[in-house]
C-alpha cells in the first residue's frame, strides 16, 4: 500500500465527488462533514491504491472520476462499513 497513492487519493476531487453523492444517497447524516472525517480512512480501502496507481500509469488525466478504476461497489462497500463502525 504506497502511502503517496492514498494521499491523492484523499485529495482527488473528482473521487471525493463520487463518495459524497455516496454518502447522501445512503441518508448519511452531515454529509460532507462524514466525507472530510472518513476520506483517510476511505483512501485506504484495501485495493484502492493497487487500482489507482495502475490507473495513474496507464492513463495522463485524473482516474477519480472513472468508475472503472475505483467502481461504485467499492466506494458503497467502504462507506457502509466505515458508517457501520462509527
């Protein structure tokens, strides 16, 4: 797990976009407040950053808006256990 890869992750907007239409579809109270307490944690989902720096190699744009590198399962998997534990 590279460090540097779950620290764009949790600054990429285009991904922090994607969580949070997450987060409120889900009723997540505070949406954005959620978003900003847990995006570490989110960041660092096993296998979001295999994926991400795959992506970041093979591509010369930001992949947080592509739901193929990062899918919409994994954004709602990670959000649901992370608001499960909180």
């Amino acid at each position: 797990m590279s460090y540097k890869d779950i620290a764009d992750i949790s600054t990429d907007s285009d991904i922090t976009k994607r969580i949070l239409a997450c987060v409120v579809q889900e009723g997540i109270d505070n949406p954005n407040v959620w978003v900003a307490e847990n995006i570490m944690a989110l960041a660092s989902q096993p296998g979001w950053d295999s994926a991400w720096a795959s992506a970041q190699v093979a591509r010369q744009h930001t992949v947080g808006n592509d739901p193929g590198v990062i899918t919409d399962g994994m954004i709602l998997s990670a959000v649901q256990a992370l608001n499960s534990s909180n």
